[in-house]
C-alpha cells in the first residue's frame, strides 16, 4: 500500500512540473513578460520624486528593461526659431504623452537586440549610438512584441515642447543662459569627444535629461526645409514622405552656438554615427 501510495505521489509531482514548464515555456514565446506579480501591460503611473533636483514628476516604468517615460501633459506653444534653420516660429499644440527620462542606453539596447553597436562601447548607461532610424524602428517593434506596449518615436513637435519644458521660452533643454548649458549638457566644449552616461547633467524643467547634447535623437517625422510653412497646429506629424528623417537636441560633438533645442539636423533613414541615438515615447 505504501509503495503504491508513493508511486501516486511521485507521479502526480511530476505531472505538476512538466504542466508549469509548459506555462512557462508558453508565456515566454508569446511573450508575456512579468515583473513583481504584475504584467508589463498593467503598469500604472506613480509620482516620483527626484531627490537630486527636488522635482516630483508623473511617470512610469517599464520592468522588462527599466525604461523610465515622464509624462508631458500636453497644450500650445511657439515652435522654431527664426533666428536658424526652425523657421517660420508657428503656433504648435500638442496632446498628453509620455517621453523617455533619459536617452536610450547601451544595456536597454543589448537586452532587446542582442549585441551592442554602439562605438563607445564603455558601459551599460552609456546612450546606444551607431543606430539608424531603420535601427531603431527594428528596436521599437521587437520592444513592443514583447511587452505589448506601444512605444515610439516621439514627433518632432512633441520633442522640442519636451525639451522647452512644457512649451517654455528656453533657449536649451532646461535654461535660457547660454553661461549655464554647461550644467545642463554635454557639448564640444566639455565632452572630451565622447558621450557620457545618461542623466549626469541636470534636468530641464520636466525632470527629462539630456534633451541637449550627448547625442542627436531621431524622430519620427520625416524632413522638408519648407514644412514649418504650412505645418498643421495641432498635433503635426511631419510631411507624408521624404528622402530623410529629422533628428533633435544636438550631440557631444557641437559647440553651444548651435545647441538651441529648435535646431534641426536630417539623415536619411539608413544614416548611423557614433553621435546619434534616441530616446522614446508613448501615447497615454
């Protein structure tokens, strides 16, 4: 009796162990990515409270590889500078959406992708560079595959009204003083021809770093020279099509006379440099 009862037992503890692996197993492939006993779909916002800026930002993260997004409560503000390559200055609107805290980093990268192309591969909160906005479209869909999210590129118009803190009059992504930008970027001046690891400068406004310097970020508006000349108010999602794409913020390789956070710079989409990553975001 006691041998059949053990039998039973063994039998039904392996049954248990195949039914889990196979679980397991299946929620790997389809992708279902945990975190603490809750699902990546299910993430909520929560206040945080930056104790090195004593800013309290709205924001949310994403477990799989601790993606941190901000959110920008959206409204209207003056887009371009006519000072530069930015104009017409237009009236520009914008929903809520949420935007990356930081640029995407080296180890984000790697974690989704497998292998690092960055050519300052010196550690893991390093931006990724050496990407091509066809890169970077890859990235996003495979991101997105498994977490069921829906990550992006953030448009132009979103970007720069991010980087002016919410639409501000600022100059830089975080001051309108040329004598503080040093505070707040990496640029020619101060890089020593490299990147650096994201969020050692201080933030603009928002709690968002490096919307200046460090590295261009693609985003997902195609380029036209004349497109500020009849860009629609609300929500402008660049010109249908184009031969490039537009990048913002600027790199560690430019001098503070062109850091403005209007300036635009364009690559076709295949283009990649050690000075060009990205940062994402999402839609509420």
């Amino acid at each position: 009796m006691m041998k059949k009862l053990l039998t039973s037992v063994i039998a039904t503890l392996f049954i248990f162990i195949l039914t889990t692996k196979m679980v397991v197993a299946s929620e790997i492939k389809t992708g279902t990515i945990e975190s603490k006993g809750e699902k990546v779909t299910n993430i909520k916002d929560k206040i945080v409270h930056d104790e090195n800026t004593e800013l309290v930002t709205e924001s949310l993260t994403d477990p799989l590889i601790n993606m941190e997004l901000v959110f920008v409560k959206g409204g209207c503000f003056e887009m371009g500078n006519n000072e530069i390559d930015a104009k017409p200055v237009h009236e520009v609107c914008v929903n809520d959406f949420y935007i990356g805290k930081f640029e995407v980093t080296q180890e984000q990268w790697t974690k989704i992708m497998g292998k690092n192309p960055s050519d300052f591969n010196k550690g893991d909160n390093y931006p990724v560079e050496q990407v091509s906005w066809r890169d970077v479209q890859k990235f996003i869909k495979k991101l997105n595959q498994n977490t069921s999210l829906k990550y992006r590129l953030p448009t132009e118009a979103e970007w720069e009204y991010a980087a002016r803190s919410g639409g501000k009059n600022e100059r830089y992504g975080g001051t309108d003083e040329k004598d503080m930008i040093g505070n707040y970027a990496w640029h020619s001046g101060n890089s020593r021809e490299q990147t650096h690891p994201v969020g050692q400068k201080k933030p603009n406004g928002l709690g968002i770093y490096d919307m200046s310097g460090n590295v261009w970020e693609w985003c997902s508006d195609y380029y036209n020279y004349d497109y500020y000349e009849k860009s629609p108010r609300d929500n402008p999602q660049g010109p249908g099509r184009g031969p490039a794409r537009v990048l913002r913020g600027c790199s560690w390789a430019d001098s503070t006379r062109v850091l403005h956070v209007s300036k635009r710079r364009y690559y076709p989409p295949t283009y990649k440099y050690n000075n060009l990553g990205f940062r994402l975001a999402m839609s509420p």
